[in-house]
C-alpha cells in the first residue's frame, strides 16, 4: 500500500496551508482568449465524435458504441469546464460564466445551480467528520461502523462496493437522481435549476428523436454519458478517498489544513491530464478554487513544493478503491479487513 504520510515534511514549509491561500491568489485571473480556446477545443471534438458515431450506425451499431465511448473524457473535460464556471474562475463575467455552466450542465446532464450549490458545500466542509454528506462520497468512521446495525452495515457495503459506486451508481446519479432537486425540494430556485436542465436536455434530444429516432440516444448519447459520469465519479473518489486523507473533528478542523492535505495530487499522463482539465491537481485547486484549470500546472512549476504533496500514480490509486473506513485514531482510511484487526 502507497504512503502518503511523507505529505506534512514534503509540502510543509515555513508557509502555512492559510499563507499559500494568499500565495496563490495571483494566480487566480482567467484569460478569456485562453478560456475561450479551451472551451472551442472541447467542443468541436466532442461535436465530431458525435458525428462519427452517428455515421457508424449505418455500418454497425457496436461501432457507433465504441466510437460514442471515446466521447466520454470530452464530456468530463466539458464538465471540468462546468465546475470552473461554478468557481467563477473560467471567465470574470459573473453572468456570462453561469450561462455558459448552463449550458454545459445540458450535455453534462447536471443542473447548474443545483450541483455549485453542493459542490460548494463540499468545499466548505471536505475533511470535517461533523459536517459530512451534501456532496461528498459517504465515509463512516471505524466507531460508527462497528455500532451500525447488520442492515446499516450491509447498505454501506453495497454502496462503497466498486461495482456500485464506479459502474452503476453515476449513470443513476446523474440520469435519474439529478432530474430533481433531491435534498433541495423546499427551494424554489434549485427546482428551476433542475427543470431548466430537463427542458434544455429535452430540447437538445427532442430533434435528435425525430432525426435518427432511439437508435443515437440509446447508442451515441446514453454510452458516452454513461462513461464520462463514471470516470467523473472516479476522479472525485481519488481527489478525497486516499490512505493518509485529512479527517478532522469540528474542533480541530481547519479548512485550508483539510484543502492541503485532504485532496490529493493525482499524477496523470499528459493526455489525461488535459482531458480531466488538470483536475488531478486537486490540493491546489482545495486551496485556492478561484485559479482557472489551466494554470494549476503553472502553479506547480513555481512553487515545488506544492508539485510533490500527497502525490497518488494511477497505480496507486487503484488500491483506494478497497478503502472504506476512517481511522480517527490512526488518521488513515482503512480497508474492512484492516478495520476487523483493529478489534481483534
């Protein structure tokens, strides 16, 4: 199993986690050429795949499948986009940055307003033990696993089952479960968030029913969001779900501490790294959310000791997936294994 313990004497330095908030704010500025030109370079690929896969149903439908599927990291790219929109770090224009989220959230299937309300939530809230759950992956502690009843244990097992939470949980989520505003029914702004995207979902799959019938929506769009919510779903566990991750108490929680040491820095090849929108340099991003995408990796070249905290391969990460229960004690996520020898 990789440590990360290392992360306090290779990303600590006289700065405090609170100092680098400060540090990076300077980075904080969008470009809107440079936004512009991402946004265009996402858009016209994922067009085109469209395309392509659409032409291949006439030859064959496994075809358009496999095609359809490599639309999936595009998609997780245009959601990228989205989250940056919802940081308002993609563009100045408070405005202008929403619709453009907005109308991303209709190819993400996910409605705007809705999920930055969440996600925001996340970011105020990610490492502390006492405020867990609006948009987090559920974590029990070791304590309130061993007390839970056969029936809570069970429904947890099945939910943090990789099966579940990689392969058949995300197409739910964002398909089914974001057609509503579910923990927001009493607000009125999330149910026009949430009806918005159906509409603009409706209004994009509508002409394509008429055009081409089932066959692209079951083909072309149903795959293609399918892999890219399970890919965003596996981003999201790793940025949080890692060995020596940061869980603190209400009363020894601190927000940048938990941003720092808390999220990792996940270490992709440069081709996933520019699909996933340098999303894996995540600490940084937890720091300071206001840094548009594509200058995290300029982040990482001025500041070196910001490129080597809480480092995670793609190796690596694979073995979190067997990682479910926190530790208070021992400050690491544990498997159930490793929970049962804790007690004996």
């Amino acid at each position: 199993m990789f440590d990360l313990t290392s992360k306090s004497s290779s990303v600590a330095t006289p700065t405090s986690a609170k100092e680098w908030v400060r540090i990076l704010s300077k980075y904080r500025t969008p470009k809107l050429s440079r936004s512009l030109f991402e946004l265009v370079a996402t858009l016209v690929p994922f067009v085109t795949i469209w395309a392509l896969a659409w032409a291949a149903m006439s030859i064959s439908y496994g075809l358009a499948v496999a095609i359809a599927l490599l639309n999936g990291p595009f998609l997780v790219r245009l959601f990228a986009i989205q989250h940056d929109c919802g940081h308002r770090s993609f563009v100045e224009n408070r405005k202008f940055g929403d619709w453009i989220g907005r109308c991303l959230g209709v190819l993400t299937v996910t409605p705007y307003e809705m999920w930055r309300h969440a996600h925001a939530v996340h970011h105020s809230a990610s490492g502390n033990l006492d405020r867990r759950g609006l948009g987090d992956i559920r974590t029990m502690t070791v304590r309130e696993y061993n007390e839970a009843s056969t029936l809570e244990r069970l429904y947890y097992r099945i939910y943090r089952n990789p099966i579940m939470t990689f392969l058949i949980a995300p197409g739910i989520l964002f398909l089914l479960v974001n057609r509503l505003p579910f923990g927001f029914m009493d607000q009125r702004k999330f149910w026009i968030s949430a009806m918005g995207n159906n509409l603009g979902l409706l209004a994009l799959l509508g002409p394509i029913y008429l055009v081409g019938g089932w066959a692209p929506i079951l083909l072309i769009f149903l795959p293609s969001t399918i892999f890219a919510a399970s890919i965003g779903v596996w981003l999201f566990y790793v940025q949080h779900q890692f060995e020596h991750a940061h869980w603190e108490n209400e009363h020894d929680w601190d927000m940048h501490e938990a941003a720092l040491h808390g999220s990792s820095h996940y270490v992709l090849p440069p081709l996933l790294q520019w699909l996933s929108a340098n999303i894996g340099i995540h600490h940084v991003h937890h720091l300071q959310s206001r840094i548009p995408f594509y200058r995290l990796p300029e982040v990482l070249r001025d500041h070196k000791d910001l490129a080597v905290g809480a480092r995670l391969t793609i190796r690596e990460s694979l073995q979190t997936a067997k990682l479910h229960l926190w530790d208070e004690d021992g400050k690491r996520l544990l498997s159930y294994k490793e929970a049962r020898d804790l007690v004996g």
